[in-house]
C-alpha cells in the first residue's frame, strides 16, 4: 500500500480523518487571522481616507470662512462650490431652496446626512453609487454674530469623494488574504500527509505483524524505532509474540507427544488383541455349550474384545489423520455399487431405503467412503429409528450422499458437537452406544478428499418433518488434501 491511498481503502480511515483534521485546524486558523487581519486592514484604510478628507474639507473651509453675507446669491454658491472641487472629489452647496454643485451630478444626499448637517455638526457616510464606494463628508458653515459669536449660517457644504482607489487596496487584501488561506490549506495538506506517514507506517506495520501472527508464523518481530508511545506497542507487540511462541511451542510439543502416546499405545494393543481375538472366536464356537454364567461370560467377554478392537482401530485412524500421514488411495469408483455393497455387507440392505440411481461415477477412495457410509447409516440404527433411507444426488463435479432416520433427531445443542471427538449426545439419542469416534473419523475422511481447492464436507441437521439428516458431499474425481496442500 503506497502513502497516498487511503487507509484500509476506506473513507473513513485513519489517514482521511487526520487529513481533514489537519485541513480543517489550517482552514480555521487561515480565516481567523486572515479575516482579523482583512477587516482591521479595511477599517484602517477607511478610516484614513476619511480622516484625510475632513481634514482636507476643513482646510478649504477657512479659505472661504467666515460667511460675510446671507442669504447668497447662485453665482456665490457656484463659486464656493468650484473652490472646493478638487481632483479628489468635487462638492455640494445648499442653502435652503438653493443649490450649487460641480461639474457632475450626485446622487441625492441621504437623509440621515442632512439632518446630522442641519443639527450643526461635521458628519459623514459612506455610499455606494453605480456599484462604486463613495465617501460622503457634510458641514455647516458658520456667520459671525454683532457681538463675534459665531452661529450656524444655514449654509450646507458636502464633499462627495470616490473610494474606488481604497477599494482596490481592500480588494487587493482580499485576493492577498484567500491566497494565503489557499496556500495555507495546501501546507496543511501536506503537513498531514507527512503526519499521516509518520503514524500509519508503524500501524500498518502492526497490523502486518499482526496478520502474520494470525496465519501462524510465531517468529514476527516488529523493528522498534524511537521511544514515544508507538515504539511501546511495538515492544509490548514482541513481548506479547514471544511469549506466545513460547506457549504454543509448549503446546505443540505437548500435543505432539499426546499423540505420539496414544498412536503408540494403540500399535502396542494391537498384537495382545490379535492373540485375544483368536481366543474369543473360540469361545463363540463353544458359547452356547457352556452352561449359565459361563456363556454369558464368554459372550460377553467376546463383544468387549470386539469393542476393543474397534476403538484401537479408530485411535490408529485418528493417530494418522493429527499426523498427517493419512493418504487417500484412488480408484474410479461406481458410487451406486460401492454403496449398496456397505450395506450389504453389514446386513443392512434389507432395512435400508435406497435410492441409488446408476451412472454415478466418481474417482474416490472406495474405503473411506465404504468408512463413512458405514458409520452414518450404524449411527442411524443405534440412536435414531426406523426407517432409514440412503439417498445419491449427482451433480457436474459433486456427489452428495444423504442418510436420513425417523428418530427424534439431534438437539440443537449438540448439532455444534455431533463430530467432536469421544462425543456421545446421550441427551440427544434414545440411547449412547460406541466410542465417540465414528463421526469423527467420518468428517475426516470427507475432508481428505478436494477438488479445486475445495474439501468434501459431512453436515449434519434435522428434518423439518422429523429425524436427523447427514449430508455427505465428496467431490467426482478428487485428489489427495495432503497432495494438494489442503489444511485439515
């Protein structure tokens, strides 16, 4: 993953949302002292502009100062009023019905200007005409008394000046201030990205790690750089792996050895069973010569023997599948055949639906499928009731099997255990009876056989109509899963 895609592919990931953290703190900032700095800017020239045009109104105003004589004449106001035009802006005189102006037309006086000039004092206002800033400036003019003492003369003077020229240094900050906002949001940009990189390479990193230790290599390390919190994760991160590794190192060996044992107690129990098995088929010939308890005893001491056998069998079985030594031996197999033959074998063919369409062929180990065949449908009849029916489904590349009773069927509560090993639904079943291993072994000899990258399953359920249902599905022309680089 390059630093420029988003975390996790997600827009929501740690890298967008320090992106926009970074490029909101930047815009926020930018606008906030961009926006002081503009209107502190703008009141700052405005208020020069207009400080300099009172000043400059004033100092034309004692030129003409004071009033000698009221009320004027038109041609006096239109020479007070060209006197005190300049390049800057040019002026209005009023005097009641009277009116002087220069060379252009104004637009009309506000009223609020008026009435502040009429009450005597030096007011201002700033307006805009045709979309352009203008600065309006208004006074009295003042006649000298008999007696010295100077009173409004009723004579209104206005300087209309334009701000055009102040407008363009406001916009200028403007442009100047959105600019620095831009360039600010794009520093912010990349001061994110680069934080961005500083923080999601060691999280990246640990998720690697992380990944690597789920998947089984215990030996993942994480290079721990610097001393600030990140470099704390990576250390508690080795600390947590190599205490694992030694964990599970512990179990492994433990497991190894459990398995070991039992694989090795079984082939031990193998010749004294042999030796026992003669014995016991002798004692079935005289069985029912012998009288009472000993018959009994005989008979039964024969069927535990059986048992016996049959459990150190299946140990072997297990003991090959945790070593992984267990192989499938192949051969191009009529399924119908093969599976009316298990049930004939056991005596079951009679008491057994079948149905079993012909022209199914598939290349398996006939067998493990003779093995699971055999252990669902003995299950049948141990813990579930009559009738039972064996059911063949072909598909293109899949065979399905379906053994089905009419028992009370499983419990929910162990449907998540049926293939444990050593497992027994006693609750579940009108009765409990064999090792435990039989559908163990059943779901590992389904998992042998792949095809595809897929392994042959064995579920089990309920009929909705009542009893249980085990679905075996096998694939037609299968290969080894230990061949094929399948995991159990």
């Amino acid at each position: 993953m390059t630093p420029w895609r988003w975390a996790g592919g997600r827009a929501s990931g740690l890298r967008v949302r320090l992106l926009l953290a970074f490029a909101l703190l930047g815009v926020t900032t930018t606008a906030v002292v961009a926006s002081g700095s503009y209107f502190q800017a703008r009141t700052v020239i405005l208020q020069q502009a207009q400080d300099a045009a009172v000043a400059s109104l004033t100092d034309q105003l004692t030129k003409v100062y004071p009033v000698r004589r009221l009320p004027p004449s038109q041609e006096e106001l239109d020479t007070l009023a060209h006197r005190l035009s300049d390049r800057e802006g040019y002026a209005v005189v009023l005097y009641r019905d009277m009116r002087a102006q220069g060379a252009q037309v104004p637009e009309p006086l506000t009223p609020e200007l008026r009435q502040a000039v009429g009450d005597g004092l030096i007011a201002w206002q700033r307006v805009s005409r045709d979309g352009e800033p203008v600065l309006l400036i208004g006074t009295q003019l003042e006649i000298d008394r008999p007696d010295g003492t100077p009173v409004p003369s009723g004579l209104e003077v206005y300087s209309v000046r334009s701000l055009a020229s102040e407008q363009q240094s406001i916009d200028r900050l403007a442009t100047l201030a959105w600019l620095t906002g831009g360039l600010s949001l794009v520093l912010a940009v990349l001061l994110a990205l680069l934080a961005a990189r500083g923080v999601l390479r060691p999280v990246r990193e640990l998720g690697r790690a992380a990944r690597q230790l789920g998947e089984g290599d215990l030996t993942t390390r994480l290079a721990v750089r610097g001393a600030d919190e990140l470099a704390d994760v990576a250390r508690t991160f080795n600390d947590t792996a190599g205490t694992l590794e030694r964990q599970v190192g512990e179990l492994r060996r433990m497991e190894a050895d459990a398995r070991r044992f039992v694989a090795d107690v079984s082939h031990e129990l193998r010749t004294p069973l042999a030796a026992m098995t003669a014995v016991t088929d002798v004692l079935d010939e005289e069985a029912d010569r012998l009288p009472g308890d000993a018959g009994r005893a005989a008979r039964l001491v024969s069927q535990e023997t059986q048992t016996l056998t049959q459990l150190v069998n299946d140990l072997i079985e297990v003991s090959r599948f945790d070593s992984g030594t267990a192989r499938l031996s192949l051969d191009d197999v009529d399924v119908a055949a093969a599976v009316t033959a298990t049930l004939r074998v056991r005596g079951w063919a009679d008491r057994v639906r079948a149905e079993l369409p012909s022209g199914v062929h598939a290349r398996l180990d006939p067998r493990r499928l003779d093995v699971i065949v055999a252990n669902l449908v003995g299950n049948a009849f141990r813990h579930g009731a009559e009738p039972v029916s064996v059911r063949l489904r072909a598909e293109p590349d899949w065979i399905t099997i379906e053994v089905r009773d009419q028992g009370p069927g499983l419990d929910p509560e162990v449907l998540p255990h049926v293939f444990d090993r050593f497992y027994k639904a006693d609750t579940a079943r009108t009765r409990s009876e064999g090792s435990g291993l039989g559908l163990a072994i059943a779901w590992e000899n389904a998992r042998l056989h792949q095809h595809a990258g897929q392994s042959g399953s064995l579920l089990a359920g309920n009929d909705p109509t009542g009893g249980a249902v085990f679905t075996l599905r096998l694939p037609r022309v299968a290969t080894d899963a230990a061949d094929a680089g399948g995991v159990r």
